[in-house]
C-alpha cells in the first residue's frame, strides 16, 4: 500500500520525462512538417510563375507556339519584332552536346585512372581534387576561358575566336568534374569479386576494364553524363562571356551564337515586366525548365536500371 | 631426394608488407583428390589459396617467397606467364560474383579470351561446363536470361561452371557454400565429388562435416603454419597434434 500510494505532484512529476518526449517528439514533426511545406510551396510557385510568365507570350501576346520554337529570326526591339527561339535552343543544345562529346571521355578516363591505376593516390589526392574543380565558380571559368581559350582559338584556328567552339570548351571543363566524380563513384562501389573473377580468368587489367568493370557501370556512367548535361545546358555566365551572343543559328564552330541562357540573361535587364520582349524570356526560361525536367527524368529512368 | 608432387609448395610464405601471413609452408596436392584446407579464421587459408593462382599479385603491399611446383615449373618465377597459369588453375569464392551479363555470356567470357570465336564451339563449351557444373538442366532454356536472376546456389554453381569454361586442371574453392542452404551446400558438394574425377581440388570450409565429406586429404593451418596435413580420416579421426584435435572437436561441437 505504502509504495502505490503517490501525491498528485509527485504524479506529474514522474510523468515528466515521458512529456517531455513527447513534446520534443511534436516540436520536431512540427518543424519538419513546416520546412517541407515551405519548400513544396516554394517549387510550386517557381514553376507556377514560370508557366504562367512563359505561357503568356502566348496566350496575352499572341505568339504562335510554333513561331517560337521554330522561329530562327530573334529579333524582340525591331518593327515589327520577331521572336523566333530557335537560334537559341540549336546554340543550346549544341553547346551541351559538344560539351559532353569532349567530357565524356576525357572524365571516364580519369575515373577510370583513378579508381584502377592509381586507387590510392586517386583517392587521396585526386578525387578531392577533383572536387574543388566542381566548385569553383562559373564567372571564373568564363573569365579563364575568355583569358585563354579565346585568344587560343583566334591565334591557332582562326576566326574570332569567341563563338560556339569556346562555349563548349568552357562548358566541357565545368562539367569535366561532376562527371569524373560520378563515374569515380561508380568504379570504386563496383563489388571486388566482379574484377576477381575476370582476373581470375585470365583477363589482363585492360581487357578486365574493358570488358567487366566499363560495361557493369555503364548506366551510372550515362548518369554522369547527363548530370553534366544538365549542368552545361543551364550555365549561363560562362557560356555568354565567350560564345559572342549573335542571335543567329551557328553554321561553324567558330561563329558567334547564343544560347537560351545567353540571351535571357542579357535581355533581362533590358526588358519592362509584362511586356511581350519581357514575357519571351520568360517563354526560354518555360523551355530551360521543361529541358531540366527532361533531363532528371533521364537520370531517373536510368538509376532505376542501375539498381537491377 | 624425393621429386616434389606435380602440384605443391615449398617453403611459401605471404607478407602483407611486413606481416607475414604464411609461414613457410610446403605441402603437395595430389592428382583427382580434394584437399581440405580447415583453420580458425585468419589463420591464412584464403591467403594461402589465393596465393596458388596468383591472384594475390592482385592485392598491393603483398609479396612472397618460396615456390610453388607445377609439373617441374616455378609458378613464383617472375616470367611466369600469368595469364596461361590462371587458365590452368580456377577459383571460385564464398560469395557467388557472377558478371553482371547472360549465363550464357558468363560462361562464353573465359573462353573469347583464348581466341575462340566460333560460335558453335562456344556453345558446345557453354553446354559441357554447364553440364559439369550440374546447372545444364536448371537453366539450358534461359541461356540469354541475366545471372543475377538465378538463385545463390545456382549462381555459385555457374560460377564453377565459369571457372570450368577454360578447362582447369586445378580448381581452387574458397568457403564456395558457406553462404548457401543445405540443400545447394549438399549439390555444390555432389558437384565437388564429381569433379575430382578430373581435376585436383583444393577448398577452403569452416564445416568439418563437409570437409570430412568431401575431402580426401586435410591441412590444419594455424597463426600461418601449417600445423598438420594427412588424409582426412587420419586427421578427422586420429590427429598427431593435440591442437589439430581440439580445432576438430570444437568445430564438431
Ligand atoms: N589484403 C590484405 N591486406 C593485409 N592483410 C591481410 C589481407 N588479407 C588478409 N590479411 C591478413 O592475413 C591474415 C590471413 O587472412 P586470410 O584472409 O587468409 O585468413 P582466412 O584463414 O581465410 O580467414 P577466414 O576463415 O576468416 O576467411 C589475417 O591476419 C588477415 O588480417
Ligand atoms: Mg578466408
């Protein structure tokens, strides 16, 4: 009898530790809750706004879809104006694509480097490396490759230098990085016993490489790719510091062109809310996000047959 | 002085840069025998096995001394021919690692590398290692299917047809069914039987039933020495060292 019997105080006193988890326990679902809602919310209006300011070119100002996309006349201050896209997402889609083109190989390699030739070194001093390449800026890159590459280009291959070419190069060596980690990633998580029993064959190192480690990693290496696709297809600042900014489809490497990033970037400040030169922009920054969409429903698609 | 066997070594020891994993051992592998290589953990069997086909070359900071024998030649000799040797001698591991391709391309991978492209001597080496491995049946109408989708004991089987594709004369096992069920432990085991009709077989087991099974001769190896090595019902039931039996006895539980 003695030990059941408990003073109220003495009650709540005992039921404190178990309150105060509980408190604890609501505080942080409340706190979780209200970041995830704030951050949903945030992606929707993102997209909500862009639809809406991109749609509008359309809708309010009467641009035919068709004349957009496929125009190749961009010239949004002239009388009447134009508002043909194409020049920018061809110079967009080129750049990217010539960009990856150069990447690719040279980041596979150097994964390839790292993970099978050197794997101490590499990961000691090569991967982090690496990493701080990802990191640095992308104004810095432009300026180097408006410091070097053009002037490069303009003495040793002709033309002016800046152009289509110097877009991609900046562009492959910004995106050099977030490849190489992806694809080092990938050959270091292969399991062991994958190259044992190629070893154990009697495959030499690169018949191993090339016929058991590159084709097991493929899909993760696709996703490196296109991670850095991604990337160079909306990276602004340095592609505009050397790609020249003609309004014009490209006909050679050498020419100047301008990409939908470019052009909505040096349009911005230039152009008054609500009108149709303004709207337009906001019509290639509609295109850059539909692009983005792709491109992470690729990554998607291809990490779910990584994981077969 | 005795001939040493067709297959043996002879003062071989491993170091992990300075750690010596195996300390001089000589021991011979006679013809269409399984010898059973039983140990507490660490002690150095895996070291040892891998060591036989050279696959420890693989591992950096590891060297060895000493020989190992193979009808009169020095595998440990520097210009031993790598390559040639792992073709003659197979390796299969705990963990089945089959490639991330067909069953039939699993197999058919050994073989393209010694140069054989015709498509129908292909086939029959998929069929023969298939059927030596006791898989043929399983999975003789799904060559084209992935590995990966066989169960553990079939996969471990395949993977001992793989290592068969390229006509060993050795084949080395290292705990090949410790990660499988009874029933597959007891085909894997069916199998090992099997082939030593043609081939010498060394394995690796923590069971002492299944070394006791399948063995026809057993190494204790112990801290990297080998402690005692006979036939294996000599040492199963009437070991000469004292801590050969209580290994034996503690692992009969
Ligand atoms: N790659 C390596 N680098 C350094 N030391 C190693 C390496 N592999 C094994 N060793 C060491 O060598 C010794 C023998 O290891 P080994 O794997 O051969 O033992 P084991 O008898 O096969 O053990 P288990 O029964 O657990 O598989 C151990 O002390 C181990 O720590
Ligand atoms: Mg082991």
């Amino acid at each position: 009898m003695e030990h059941s019997k408990v003073t109220p105080r003495e009650a709540q006193r005992r039921r404190l530790p178990l309150e105060k988890h509980r408190i604890e326990d609501w505080i942080g679902r409340i706190y979780t809750s209200v970041c995830v809602v704030f951050l949903i919310a945030t992606i929707v209006s993102i997209v909500y706004f862009v639809t809406s300011k991109g749609v509008a070119t359309f809708a309010v100002n009467g641009v035919g879809i068709m004349d957009f996309l496929f125009g190749t006349r961009w010239a949004p201050d002239a009388s009447p104006p134009a508002f043909g896209a194409m020049p920018a997402i061809a110079g967009s889609f080129l750049v990217t694509l010539l960009a990856a083109l150069i990447a690719s190989p040279l980041s596979i390699a150097a994964a390839l480097f790292m993970t099978e030739i050197v794997p101490t070194f590499g990961k000691r001093i090569l991967q982090p490396a690496i990493e701080l390449l990802s990191g640095i800026p992308s104004v810095v890159y432009g300026f180097i490759g408006l410091t070097l590459i053009v002037p490069f280009l303009r003495d040793h291959v002709g033309g002016q230098g800046i152009g289509v070419g110097a877009g991609a190069l900046v562009l492959s060596i910004m995106i050099l990085p977030t490849i190489t980690s992806v694809a080092a990633d990938a050959l270091a998580n292969l399991q062991r016993g994958q190259r044992e029993a190629s070893y154990a064959l009697g495959a030499t190192r690169w018949q191993t490489i090339y016929r058991v480690v590159l084709p097991t990693v493929l899909p993760a290496l696709l996703t490196g790719i296109v991670l850095g696709m991604a990337r160079a297809f909306g990276e602004a600042l340095a592609v505009q510091m050397v790609i020249g900014n003609a309004p014009f489809i490209p006909t050679s490497l050498l020419e100047s062109a301008s990409t939908l990033t470019s052009i909505i970037t040096l349009g911005m400040g230039n152009t008054a809310m609500n009108s149709i030169q303004n709207n337009a922009l906001w019509s290639m920054a509609l295109v850059l996000m539909l692009m983005t969409f792709v491109f992470i429903m690729i990554i998607r698609l291809l990490e779910r047959r990584n994981r077969i | 002085m005795v001939m040493p066997m067709p297959f043996s070594t002879e003062d071989l020891s491993i170091y992990y840069g300075e750690f010596q994993a195996i300390k001089n051992i000589s021991m011979g592998f006679p013809a269409a025998s399984v010898t059973a290589l039983i140990g507490p953990s660490g002690c150095g069997k895996s070291t040892f096995l891998r060591s036989l086909n050279r696959m420890n070359d693989e591992i950096a900071g590891s060297r060895s001394t000493g020989h190992i024998w193979m009808d009169g030649i020095d595998l440990t000799a520097s210009g031993t021919d790598v390559i040639k040797l792992r073709q003659r001698i197979g390796m299969v591991w705990q963990r089945p690692n089959p490639f991330y391709k067909s069953i039939y391309e699993n197999i058919a991978f050994g073989p393209r590398y010694y140069g054989i492209k015709n498509r129908k001597q292909l086939d029959e080496i998929v069929e023969t290692s298939l059927r030596r491995a006791a898989l043929w049946d399983e999975v003789k109408d799904r060559l084209k299917e992935s590995a990966l989708a066989l169960s553990g004991g079939q996969q471990q089987r395949l993977c001992i047809a793989r290592a068969l594709s390229v006509n060993p004369q050795i084949l080395l096992l290292d705990e090949p069914a410790s990660a499988l069920d009874p029933v597959s432990t007891g085909k894997i085991e069916e199998l090992i039987t099997e082939l030593k009709k043609d081939l010498r077989i060394v394995i690796v087991t923590h069971n002492m039933q299944q070394a006791a099974r399948v063995s026809d001769y057993t190494a204790y190896f112990y801290l990297g020495t080998l402690v005692e090595h006979g036939e294996t019902d000599q040492i199963f039931t009437n070991p000469e060292k004292n801590s050969t039996q209580e290994y034996i006895m503690g692992r009969f539980g």
